[in-house]
C-alpha cells in the first residue's frame, strides 16, 4: 500500500476528532495518588469508562503506572475543559508505555506495559488544563470506581 501524501496526512490530522465528553463515560480523566491535589493538569489521560469498576491497584495495573503509584488511593480528576487539538497527542493503548513498544532491554522498567484495550493520550508537557476539584473522586485503596460518578456534574 503506497505512504500517504504529507498533506491528505495533514489533513487527516486536522480534521481528527476524539469522541471525548466532559461528562459521561467518554469523559476524560486524569489519574493521581490520593495525596495529590490539583487545579489543573497535563500528562497522561484517558477515558473513564476504562476504569468503571476499577480500584486503585487494577488501575494502576491497566495505566502500566509505576508500582505502588496509587497504594494509599486514587483521586482522578475530571477536566473543566476538553483538550485543544493543539494541547495533546494520541499515544497509543497503554500497553505501549510513552507510546512506544516496551522492550524490558531499553525501556524504562518502572512502566510495565498496561491494558491494550485502555487509549492514552498525553497532554503537551507546555500546557495545563483545568480540572473540576470539588467533583474529583477520592478513591481508597478497596474502593471501585462507580460509574455514577462518570455521569454526575
């Protein structure tokens, strides 16, 4: 199959579009320790419907986050805003740590390969978005992420 022009593949980039939420189960969220607090935020996220009857550990364990990240909790925010297609980039399942394939040889071992079916995208490191605190779930360690709490404003 012939390479793509570079400009149908700029044009297919610009007309992209996630099918993100701020509500709901296609809202996107970002995962943090329970100690951590925020007003906006940047890095990795993903849907929340990837993490409906989730705790803690098996969220951490589909992320392909560091081990032990979330031992005392979660708290996983909700945006206040949905990213620009300027702000972020897709990276793949989180199977492939930082978007690319994990090779125990070279990759970096504090980041297992996660969930293939959960998509990831990371917010550009020059940009911050704004998150809802006072709706943001506070998850201890035996707790289940609840799917009402996707649907809530």
């Amino acid at each position: 199959m012939p390479r793509m022009p570079d400009w149908k593949r700029e044009i297919a980039e610009g007309t992209k579009r996630e099918h993100w939420s701020i509500r709901g189960p296609r809202c996107i969220v970002k995962v943090l320790p329970l100690e951590a607090e925020a007003t906006s935020l940047g890095g990795y996220i993903t849907l929340g419907s990837y993490l409906i009857g989730k705790t803690p550990q098996e969220i951490e364990d589909a992320l392909g986050l560091t081990r032990k990240y979330l031992s005392k909790g979660a708290r996983i925010y909700k945006f206040d805003r949905l990213p620009l297609q300027h702000e972020y980039e897709y990276e793949l399942s989180a199977k492939y740590p930082g978007g690319l394939f994990f090779n125990p040889a070279h990759s970096d071992p504090r980041y297992p390969p996660g969930d293939p079916t959960v998509h990831q995208w990371r917010i550009k490191s020059d940009i911050a978005i704004p998150v809802d605190q006072i709706g943001c779930l506070e998850l201890r360690p035996n707790q289940r992420v609840p799917y009402d709490w996707l649907v809530r404003q």
